[in-house]
C-alpha cells in the first residue's frame, strides 16, 4: 500500500505519543490515515477521468490540564509532526478546563480483524483494464437501451485505507480496509422533459459488488419509470418509502439519536431515552462488527472496540451513540461511535420486517411510492421534515403514473410512530440502510 | 495609521524545494506519453478553528495541507493524479500515472514558464485572521455566544465558532502559464436553541468572507450574529406550521439568491451544456425567463466568500453575464469546457483542493437589482408566502429544483401577518423564471458562510437577489 509497512506506521505513532507525554501533555491520541484510490469515470463510450493516487496525513488530540487541542498536517515527516504536537501542546492552554474531556479508558477487549473480513486482497490486484472496462460495460448495457437518451456517466473506483491509532492510555491498534464501487446515471425524455437517476453499488469485496447487468438494469429502470409525470393536488396520502428512501430517513434518525445532538440538545429526542418513540415495528441497530460491511471495523477513532448497539427495541428508544466526550457529558457509555471528533454510525439499520415489497403496494389504496428526493429541509430540533419529493402513484394496490414537482412533508417523531408495514427487503448498500416501509400519512404539496 | 496587508506571497519554492525549473521537468514527464495539455496544481493551506458551547471555549484546531496535483489531457479525456509526498519520486510517479491516459511517444513539451502576477486587491484586510493571535479569535467567539445567550431567557443552547483559512495556490502549464494566488477566507457562526415547554427552535447565523478581522468591527459585529441566530430560534417559538400547495411567493432579499444559485447557476456551468445533460444546453440566446431577470455571476467582488484574483487553473476571473432580461447570454466556463466548445474562458474553473480536477464553478452569483419598491411588491400580493431564511437547496439538470426555507410569513392582503416555519419550495427553472413578476431595487447579499457542493467537491460561494415575487410555486408544508 506504501512504501511504509502497517508496523512502521504503528512504530511512527507509538513514538509521537511519547513525544507528546515528553513536551508535557496529559494525555495525547495520534491517528494517522493512509489511503490509494484509483477512479475511472466513462461516458459515452470514452474514458473521461482517470485517477490514481494515494496519501497520508495525521491528526493529534492532546489534553492537558483538561483542556484539549486537536491538530493535523499531511507533512508526514517525523520533525513535522513533532512540531505539530509541540504546538498542540502549547495551544492546549487556550482552550478553558471542561471535566468531561479525556481519552477513552482502554479496553481488555480486542477484535480480530479476520473475523471482520474487510480486506480483500483481491482489490488491489486489480488491473486498470480490468476497472476500466467494468465501467464500459455498465454504460454500454445501459445506453442499449433505446430509451435512455443521455449519460451522466459511468464510474468504477477503489479504495484502500489503512487506520492507525495509538494512545497515551496504552491502546495502540491498526487495521486495513477496501471498497469498491461501481455506478452509472441516467437521463431519458426530450429536452423540456427530462428525468434522470442513478444506480451504484458499493462494497468491501470486489466479488460482493452487482454486476455491471444488475447495476445498468437497475439504473435503466429507475430512470425510465419516472418518464411523463403527472402533477398531482395537494392532499395527505400514506407514503411507501423505498429502501433508498428509508435509508435517507434512517440518516436522519441517526443525527438525532446522535449522543452529541443529544447533549447540545439539538435533536427532538433528547430527553426521551427509555421512552416509546415509535410503534412496535421499530427496531434499530448500530452494529459495528457485521463482516464484509462498509460501516464495520475493530475499533474506532479513539481505539474503542466495535460492538453492537440496540438503538430502538419494538419502539423503545433504549441508547443513544456516543464517543467518550458524548457519553460522559450525559452520563453514559461510549458506543464505540467516535468519527473524528464527533459521532458517526459504524452499520446502522432498520430491522426488516415480514412484508414483501410488493405486499407492500398491494396494500395501498390510493398513496405514494417515494423513490427520490432533493434537497434539505431537515430539522432535527423539531423533527420536521420538508422535501422536494418524486414518486409513483398508487391506486388500488397499483403503480399508475409517475408524479414530480412535489413537496413531501411530516414529522419523523409521528412517522415512526404510523409505520404500517416493514418490508424483508434489507440490503446492506452503505453505512445506513432499511428496508421498504409504509407510513400511514405524509402532507403531499402539490397542485 | 493602519496599513494595509495583502497576504503575502507564499514560496512555495522554499517549502517544498521546487523550482520553476522542477515545475517544467514535471510538465515534460506529464507530457511524455503523448498528451496534449498537462499542468500542476500546488496548494498549502493552513487553517484554524476554536468552538465554544456549554460556557467555555472547548478546543482549539490547526490544520496544515500542502499537496500537488497534475491533469493531463489527451483529446477529451483527462488523466489525474495527486500526492502529499513531495519527494521527486512521488511526484514523477504521479507525474507518470496522470500521462497514462495516453500511451505514445510525446508530441510536445512544455513552454517556459513565465510568471504573471495578479491583482489581488479583492482581498485586501488590515488585520489577516491567519496573522492574528489565537486569542483576538477566541474573543470574537465568546462576543457573538454571549449576545445570542443574553438575548433572551429562552435561549437554552449556544454554540459559536470561528474558522479562518489562508490558501496558496500556484499553476503552472505546459502553455508556459505560471501564477500563484493566497486566498483569505474567515467565518463566525452562532447557533441558539430556544425552548419555551415543550417547544425547542433551532437559529443560525454568521458571517465573514474573504475579510481580515477589522470586518467584525466594521461591518458585522459577533454581537449582531450572536442576536439575530437567538432572534430566528425565538421567532420560530411563536411560528405555526407552513402553507401547502400552489400560492404566490415573495422572497426575502439576500438570502433568496439560493434559488438563483439553484434555479439558473448550476445550469448555467459549462459542462452541463457541453455534456447536454442541462435543460438549457440548447437555450443560448434564447428567453428563458420574464424581462425583469438579469443574472450575473461576479468572483471580482471585493472581500466576498466566493471571489478569487485568479481561478484554479490560472484564468483571471470576469464578471460574466449569464441571463440578460430573460434571455440566455453566457456559460460559466473551465479550460476544459471552454476548449472543447471553442468559447472564451470566464475563470470559473475551480476545485475543493489538490485531490481534485478542475469543474466550472459558480463564485457570487445574483440577480440584478428591478425597479419595483420591496413595499409595492408586498401590497401586491392578496393571498401567499413571504420566504424569510433559508438553509439551502438541490437542483436536478432537469432544471427541477428545491429550496429549503426555515422560516417566513404569511401574505394576508398584502401585509406579512403570522411567521411561519420550515417550507421546501419546488418547481422546475423554466417555469419558474417566466413567473418571476416582479423585481425590487433592493439587491443584497446573503450570509457570507455558504458552500456549494458539485461532484462531491465544495467551494466557498456567495449568493445576491433584491425582493423577488414569483406569481405561483409550491409551498411544501403541513397544513
């Protein structure tokens, strides 16, 4: 991966913290990332970006005297770095003594990465042909299709990263990681009719990826079935949020149960912990240790071990995910949630139900299937939610027509407490992911 | 007397050993296996934050990155690659695998360098933040929290920060092009909770640009940024919910040029026209909108977030018209675009740093002035809604696009009446523009805090509209 080996790079920490005790601070974290990344984006036919590099750079946090400076650099030379701990050092004392910063307390527990299985040796071997002509493939399968009539694109890259960690409470730890990914996107319909959108899939294995057929098809589909949209009359409607979309939702709900939101009381959930905020279909889990996952890993960034998290339980708020400094602001446990200085999710997801996707549909009347969205309008203080909104339109049982220029809007505390449905449909696509679900009532803006 | 600093030239030489005839020898491997353009892109920056919340300045940071990238094109394609390891063999293997996208024997080298300095007298300060004692920030952190805190005793939650940045640019190209460019940027943000029962609102503000410290002082106190992120969590305590359905709308001046941003701007971009994934592609010289839209786009304005002396490819920016009186006039174009569609530059090929290629690129976009009093536009209105602040929005090249609202009011018989919270407007740009019945004499900035997000790159940018009435658009809120 470079031409320093992971013990090198572990050596190379271990001796900055030193470094660090020895210009007087209390406590020091030295992190230091790594990573080679190689993209290639075709369209039309041709090759337009081709990409290949790599880099390092580290990040230090230093406490001393309770108080906490954070500095990073990508000069990685030793004596640069040695200065940038000096300096952190130094620059602790302008910060004010907070009693709740401090290091992680080391764990007896240790992750073995084998078990993980987020390496696959498979990805750096490959050949730029080889990557080249998997994004070929996917558009030229996807522009045979007569009604795509133009391409954002198709793109296959790769990642290999290595984290090292080492801490002045004794933790010291390093692991690697790969992706892949492998996207095309789409435009069809005539100049002042157009619609357009995408398909990827992005894994920790090259084998694990969707063929360039599967992700070609499904952006094809995706696209085309949006052709003609209808406008429709404001009105409230149950929505059926496609995993994609309940994805989006649970992303959401991962900033408000967030241990950060929750002490800067930010989110609308922050004083609900131990209370139903949800009905009994709703299960969430964090799970940092789920092999071959994009959001797995032994540890995180402050060396705390990876574990699995009961968020929700049958609608039962029951954790909020923490970093140390969360945890110990509202008197709790770190979840081994830390992301660089604040909280971010390792796999976090909605447990699926027992409906198919097409059960689903059936069941609907008269509602909207939610397949895309764009733009912000989330709210996490209130809770509300307020987006510009594609769908398809259901009626009785039946997908009818498309429908655009819409605005969708609800509340995510009541819409976890109406979800009717939950789909079997879990795929693990990203980070953050669920299943189909259907909601008893969203506010449709449109006509 | 104060004098008036510009930042000093960075010496890259100094710091990284490479000469302009190192830069040279680059452009030739670059170009050895047969492309036809390649360049090297230099860029150091260093910034700084501190963060205040729960009564006591929290941490501190400081962040260095001095990396190189290099493009080489060959016809239409482009080859990239970047390094954070300047040894000459991390740069030549870079050098080497950005050639790779074309495999032959060189058809050229690289023109002498020769180079040309710029005018950077937008970002003149008398007191560069990158140059200021870490404490002088500090202070203007602890002024705006302790406004919004003050402000009112339902203010439960303040969080401020302040973050500066200097970054030095240097290009050169194998067209003999060598430029360098060092861009101040600085930015105070305040955030308030509010809460009365069970009620808890969330306000936002902040301001900066590329400004020494003396803005603080001079234009925008941390006080007024403090009070006015209270004063929007406090006025939406006593909001109700949004309108839903198709109503007239008036925007607010300032912060509404997001829609411009939005609507017009990013298709606007010369890669979507080239690569006819925009609506407008074959729009040129064509109307698009009502005779009151004049939309330019300005990275020439003094002190402002998205201006620059010279763009990330070394073009001197221009004030580029892109609609004039409804009618599509100009593009905003990268080399690359430009190139391949035979059309002037305009300097808006720009990227978030060395890991990235080139794009084109909004700066400060806006529409101009009308001639309409903001009042009269006002009156004009029976039944609507009156968009206030807003957080930010999408766009589709459908021209489809959103923008999210946080607060605003109800137009009852042409007077704001109730305040109301969080509304997504929609529509789609060509319908929307020929709606645009009304322009104000008011045009004005937003906040200098935006960023603009494209292809996973951001960059800081600005938006500008006076008062603006669109006859119809959907209001997407709950009641």
């Amino acid at each position: 991966m470079s031409c320093l080996g992971r013990d090198e790079d572990r050596a190379l920490a271990e001796r900055l913290v030193r470094h660090g005790r020895d210009c007087g601070a209390d406590e020091i974290e030295v992190g230091i990332g790594e990573g080679v990344e190689f993209n290639v984006d075709i369209r039309l036919g041709r090759i337009e970006n081709l990409a290949e590099a790599g880099s390092r750079y580290a990040g230090v946090r230093v406490i001393k005297d309770k108080k906490t400076a954070f500095g990073s650099s990508s000069d990685m030379s030793e004596e640069a770095l040695r200065r940038l701990i000096g300096g952190a050092v130094r620059r602790a004392a302008l910060a004010q003594a907070d009693e709740f910063s401090g290091l992680a307390d080391l764990s007896p527990t240790r992750i073995d990465d084998d078990v993980l299985d987020i390496f696959d040796p498979e990805i750096p071997a490959l050949e730029a042909r080889t990557k080249i002509e998997l994004a070929m493939e996917t558009e030229r399968i996807a522009l045979a299709d007569k009604r795509i009539t133009n391409s954002y694109g198709a793109g296959f890259g790769t990642h290999e990263v290595r984290s090292v960690l080492a801490s002045s409470n004794g933790f010291s730890g390093v692991y690697e990681k790969t992706y892949a990914s492998l996207s095309v996107g789409l435009q069809a319909g005539e100049t002042d009719d157009l619609v357009e959108d995408f398909w990827y899939s992005s894994q920790i294995h090259f084998r694990d990826l969707e063929t360039p057929e599967q992700v070609a098809r499904k952006a094809v589909d995706r696209t085309v079935r949006q052709l003609h949209p209808r406008k429709i009359k404001t009105q409230r409607v149950p929505v059926i949020f496609e995993p994609f979309m309940t994805g989006s939702l649970l992303g959401f709900l991962f900033g408000c149960v967030s241990g950060t939101a929750v002490y800067q009381r930010s989110t609308f959930l922050a004083d609900k912990l131990g209370q139903r905020i949800g009905n009994d279909k709703i299960t969430v889990i964090d799970d940092g240790l789920l092999p071959r996952r994009i959001g797995t890993g032994p540890f995180d960034a402050e060396g705390v071990p990876s574990r699995r998290t009961i968020v929700v339980e049958r609608g039962v708020l029951k954790n909020f995910l923490c970093n140390v400094y969360a945890a110990r602001k509202l008197g709790l446990q770190t979840t081994g949630n830390a992301d660089g200085g604040g909280v971010g999710p390792n796999n976090f997801y909605l447990e699926p139900g027992p409906h198919s996707p097409a059960d689903i549909i059936r069941s609907c009347d008269r509602g909207l299937l939610l397949i895309r969205t764009l733009g912000h309008g989330l709210n996490g203080v209130t809770g509300d939610i307020s987006r510009g909104a594609f769908g398809l339109w259901i009626e009785n049982g039946e997908i009818v027509h498309p429908v655009s220029e819409i605005t969708i809007s609800g509340n995510l505390g009541e819409l976890l407490q109406s979800v009717e449905m939950v789909g079997s449909d879990l795929e693990f696509r990203g980070s953050i992911c669920g299943p189909t679900i259907k909601v008893a009532e969203m506010m449709i803006a449109g006509e | 007397m104060n004098t008036i600093a510009t930042p000093e030239p960075f010496r890259f030489e100094d710091r990284t050993g490479l000469t302009p005839a190192d830069l040279g020898r680059i452009l030739d491997l670059a170009l050895s296996s047969g492309g036809d353009f390649a360049e090297v892109f230099l860029e150091y920056r260093q910034s700084s934050s501190a963060h205040m919340e729960d009564d006591i300045i929290k941490d501190t940071s400081e962040n260095m990155s001095l990396g190189l990238g290099i493009r080489v094109w060959s016809g239409e394609t482009t080859g990239y690659g970047y390094t954070n390891d300047l040894s000459r063999e991390k740069i030549e293997r870079t050098a080497r695998s950005a050639a790779a996208v074309s495999a032959g024997p060189a058809k050229m080298r690289a023109l002498d360098l020769r180079e040309s300095v710029v005018d950077d007298r937008l970002y003149r300060a008398l007191a560069p933040a990158y140059l200021a004692a870490f404490e002088t920030k500090i202070d203007l952190v602890r002024r705006a929290y302790a406004a919004c805190q003050k402000a009112d005793p339902a203010v439960k939650k303040v969080k401020a920060s302040i973050q500066d940045l200097i970054q030095h640019v240097l290009v050169a190209n194998s067209e003999g092009l060598l430029v360098r460019d060092s861009r101040p940027l600085l930015k105070l943000t305040c955030v308030g909770i509010a809460e009365r029962g069970t009620l808890r609102e969330y306000g936002y503000s902040g301001g900066g640009g590329r400004v020494g410290l003396e803005y603080f002082d001079r234009t925008l106190s941390p006080e007024t940024i403090g009070i006015e992120a209270a004063r929007e969590a406090l006025d939406l305590l006593d909001a109700c919910d949004a309108p839903a359905g198709e109503m007239p709308v008036v925007l607010a001046p300032g912060h509404a040029g997001v829609l411009i941003h939005e609507a017009v701007g990013h298709l606007l971009e010369a890669d979507f026209t080239r690569k006819k994934t925009s609506v407008f592609w074959n729009k040129g010289g064509k109307r698009v909108g009502a005779p009151g839209v004049t939309i330019y786009d300005d990275p020439t304005i003094s002190g402002s977030r998205g201006s620059y002396a010279v763009d990330d490819e070394g073009t001197i920016p221009q004030k580029t018209l892109l609609v004039e009186k409804g009618v599509i006039r100009g593009l905003l174009q990268d080399k690359l675009s430009a190139h391949l569609m035979n059309r002037p530059l305009t300097g808006h090929g720009r990227r978030q740093d060395y890991t990235d290629v080139p794009i084109p690129r909004m700066a400060n976009t806006y529409i101009d002035r009308g001639e309409y009093d903001p009042e009269e536009i006002l009156r004009s209105v029976k039944k609507g809604f009156y968009a206030e602040r807003f957080t930010g929005g999408q766009v589709e090249d459908s021209g489809k696009f959103t923008f999210s609202v946080s607060s605003g009011w109800l137009i009852e018989d042409g007077r704001r009446t109730a305040p109301v919270k969080q509304a997504t407007l929609i529509g789609s740009n060509v319908d929307i523009l020929g709606k645009v019945e009304m322009v104000g004499s008011d045009l004005a900035f937003g906040l200098q805090t935006g960023t603009c997000s494209k292809e996973g790159q951001d960059v800081p940018v600005n938006d500008g509209c006076p008062t603006l009435k669109i006859s119809a658009m959907t209001v997407g809120g709950r009641r």
